[in-house]
C-alpha cells in the first residue's frame, strides 16, 4: 500500500478506512490531499480486499473545506474538474458500501464528501456548512445534486443561500443523515457499522448502490426495468443461495461478498 502524506489508510478485516490527516489545518483540502485521495480510492476499488469504506477525519474536523490559505485561484473550474470532480465520481462508482463519520465540522467540499456516504454518522458535536456564498462562490462538488435529494430544494437552497451552519441534531431532523450520536461513541459506532456491512453480500450492496443512483436520474417505468436486471444479478450470487440456505436451516447466514 502506498505512503500517504495528508492521508491515512487502513485496512483491517475487510474495512478500509480513509481518514483525512491535516489536523492542524482543520483537515482542509488541498491538491496533494485531493491527488492521494484519488490514490487511495483507486487502490481500494482495484485491491478488492476492502468490502467496506470509511471516511473520516483527524483531529476535531472532518474537513474545513478547501484550503484557502495560498489566496484566491486563477480558476477554480479547473482545480473543481481536475481533482474533486473525479473524486466524487469514484465515490459514488465504488463497488462497496460508503460509510462517513464526521467528527466536526464538514465544511464547504468536506460537507459534500461527508453527504457523501450512503449511511452517514455525526457526532454531536460535528455541523455541516454550504459555506461557499461566503466567500463569494458557488456550491461545487456534487452539492447541487445531492443537497435538494437529500432534504428538499427549499432547505438545501437556503442553506447554500444563506451559508448558515446546520447542526447534527438539525441534519438528523431533516434527513440529511443516518444517525447522531455522543462524541466519544462515534468511532465505536461507526467502526461497528462498518463491520456489519464487511460481512454482508457484497455484491449485493453494490447493486443497491448502482439502483439508487439510477433512481434519482431516471423513471419509475426505467427503475423498474434495472431493478428486474439486478434481482437477477443478485440472485446468482453465492450469497444469495447462503442466505436462502440459512434462512432454511435456521441459523445465520456467512456472507463471502461473492
């Protein structure tokens, strides 16, 4: 596995996890951030050890956002095209479930990655942040599809309109994330979550993931066509006929992810 410098990853018994390791900086993100998480995210699709991933951050941030400390770029498009744009497409093309645990405050691109994940756990103390308006720009990031499926075109709109800070407990209430709980139970829960789903059907997990994207993009009619396709891809998993076998015997089922 590759030497990371603002990035740490980790795999143990099929859980890889990513965690974002500038802590001084509050986590921000800079292009030799952005360039070894594409790395790091490349190594876990292409391994195919890892049957889970998890994101969080070091210290008391999840990301601060982009790093602003070097001033105002020339264009951002390009930075936006370049690094962060092929980041999220590799997120959400993972071929695994996508756990976040935010640990503080998900600012900006870091409230994006966050939102990110198809279960997401924050801890009390953690908030999210549009804070793009702020500094006179435009959300990025995927926030502009992401946000308004998550919690509605009036909330998401003003909150990247008005680049206000959204608590846990207020993410939670609107459906913007999975679960919050106690500070110093975040690791725990998030690590046994990420266990469960290492030992789940895989395959499985990454057909819903693929079905999910399709849905927010496409008809009913359409939906219902890709999900005829992937039962049926599901059904000729070994996994399925493990579970059908366990249900039948009454007992637990041992997934292999295959």
């Amino acid at each position: 596995m590759a030497a990371y410098e603002f990035i740490s990853l980790d795999e143990r018994d099929g859980v890889a996890t990513l965690t974002l390791n500038r802590p001084q900086a509050l986590n921000a993100l800079h292009v030799g951030m952005l360039t070894e998480i594409i790395g790091a995210l490349d190594h876990v699709r292409d391994a195919g050890t890892a049957r889970v991933l998890l994101m969080t951050g070091a210290g008391r941030a999840f990301s601060s956002g982009a790093d602003l400390s070097a001033g105002p770029s020339s264009d951002l498009g390009a930075k936006v095209e370049g690094y962060y744009n092929p980041i999220v497409e590799r997120l959400f093309a993972l071929p695994i479930p996508f756990i976040t645990a935010v640990n503080g405050p998900a600012v900006g691109a870091g409230c994006a990655f966050a939102l990110a994940g198809d279960i997401v756990i924050a801890a009390r103390s953690a908030y999210f942040l549009q804070a793009f308006v702020n500094i006179g720009l435009v959300p990025d990031v995927g926030s502009n599809w992401l946000l308004p499926r998550l919690i509605g075109r009036a909330r998401a709109q003003a909150m990247m309109m008005l680049g206000e800070r959204v608590s846990a407990e207020q993410a939670e209430a609107w459906g913007m994330l999975y679960r919050v709980v106690d500070n110093a139970a975040l690791e725990a829960e998030a690590g046994a979550l990420a266990s469960r789903l290492a030992t789940g059907p895989t395959r499985t997990y990454a057909l819903i993931r693929q079905g999910m994207r399709f849905a927010l993009d496409h008809s009913l009619s359409e939906t219902l066509k890709t999900e005829r396709v992937n039962q049926m891809l599901a059904g000729r998993t070994e996994d399925f006929a493990e579970g059908v076998a366990a249900f039948r015997e009454k007992r637990p089922a041992v997934f292999k992810g295959r």
